[in-house]
C-alpha cells in the first residue's frame, strides 16, 4: 500500500508546482489550485476520499431530518449520498468546483439541495443557528484560518445540533506517518497542511467532542463528531 501512495504522489507532484509540506495557501492560491483540479478531481480523488466522505453522511443519515451545510462541497461528488428528507445547502470557495456541483444537481435531479453558493468558510453570510448539522470533509488542514472555520462551523450551528469533520492530521504514528509523509506532493497539490496537529481544533468551549475514530483505507484519515454547546 505505500508504494500505491508513493506511485500516486509521484505522478503528481510536477501538477503541485513541487511544493513542499510546509506550503501554505491563502484564499487565491486555494481558489487557483481547485480550479486546475475541478475538471479531474471526481476522478483523480474520488476513490481516495470516497471512504472518508461516506463515513461522515452516514453519520448524517442517521441523524433527524434537518438542515445541513456541507462546507467545501466541491464538485457536489456527497450530494446524492444525503437522505432525501435532509434539506442540503453546499458552500465552496471554488466558482469552477460549483459549477460541476451544480451540473450534478441538475442532472441527478436532487431536489433535497437547496442551494449551492460561493463562500469563505471562515466568513459565511447565514445567521446563527442557522443549520441543523454542518459538516466539512478535507477542508480543515486546507484552510488558511482554522480556528475562523471551526468559529464559523459552531456559530450556524444550533445549540444541540452536530459538526461533523474529517480528514487526515499529523497526530498518527508509524506506518500511517510514513504514508502521511510520502503522500506530501499530492496532498501539497491540493493546499493540505500535512504537518495539521488535531489538537488545534479541539478544547472548544462551543464544541464538546462526541466521537473520534480512524475510517478510510487503512484508518488513514479520522472522523470528528461534536455536539454544539
């Protein structure tokens, strides 16, 4: 399975600009780097993530019906995932990454999205409380402001309702570390911040950590469920 990774990463890292993993992006680059990926990514990322992705709608499936914000929808690859009686509203910094979210609305006919818009996760227009379950697949260690993301995911979140992440952190040891390592380009292609420590996102005073556990091929990435306080 590392030499699957080290394959991967290799074949992209000229795609990346060689950057390294200490790179940061702001919002420009953020937008640039999704906009070279939009019209491959469903294909080129789709089955890396897709185990991640399902693991936190099946969370959201078993959740009452409601209001849910997906933060960094992307092309829309989750939307037909959601239950039908879940009212689904995707933010997304990328212009050309909606573009394809919408196409997909439209064509899979999923009457249950109610909107998709162009938004900075750290800086979303909804009122307070204004959804039920938010949930943000790989943004977190994309993001130039996490701690603005994690205000921001709690703020339109009711008190009582559910914040759902999940991604890959630095905090894991051994083999996954060394995957972690030599996935570096790839993951640097798509603004990832692979040195991303997890305690950075808890501890919250408006967030109370429910559940933790490791899902996607080999337990790679983990899963955060919170509750809003």
């Amino acid at each position: 399975m590392p030499d699957l990774f080290e394959d991967v990463a290799r074949r992209f890292k000229s795609f990346s600009g060689g950057r390294s993993r200490g790179w940061r992006m702001d919002d420009g680059a953020v937008r640039a780097a999704y906009a070279r990926w939009a019209p491959v990514y469903d294909w080129v990322f789709g089955a890396v993530f897709d185990s991640g992705r399902r693991a936190a709608v099946v969370v959201v499936n078993e959740l009452p019906p409601g209001r849910v914000l997906e933060c960094g929808v992307g092309t829309g690859i989750s939307l037909p995932d959601y239950r039908r009686d879940h009212r689904i509203t995707g933010v997304d910094l990328s212009p050309e990454m909606l573009e394809r979210a919408r196409a997909r609305v439209e064509g899979e006919r999923l009457q249950h999205v109610e909107a998709l818009e162009e938004a900075d996760a750290g800086d979303l227009a909804f009122g307070d409380a204004a959804f039920d379950t938010s949930v943000a697949m790989f943004v977190i260690t994309v993001v130039p402001d996490p701690a603005a993301v994690m205000s921001e995911l709690a703020r339109v979140t009711r008190p009582g309702g559910t914040v759902i992440l999940v991604s890959h952190f630095a905090d894991q040891k051994g083999w996954r570390k060394t995957i972690g390592e030599v996935f570096a380009p790839l993951s640097a292609a798509l603004g990832w911040h692979t040195d991303f420590q997890l305690g950075r996102i808890l501890g919250r005073s408006d967030l109370r950590l429910v559940e933790k556990r490791r899902v996607g091929p080999l337990g790679f990435f983990t899963l955060l469920v919170f509750e809003r306080l």
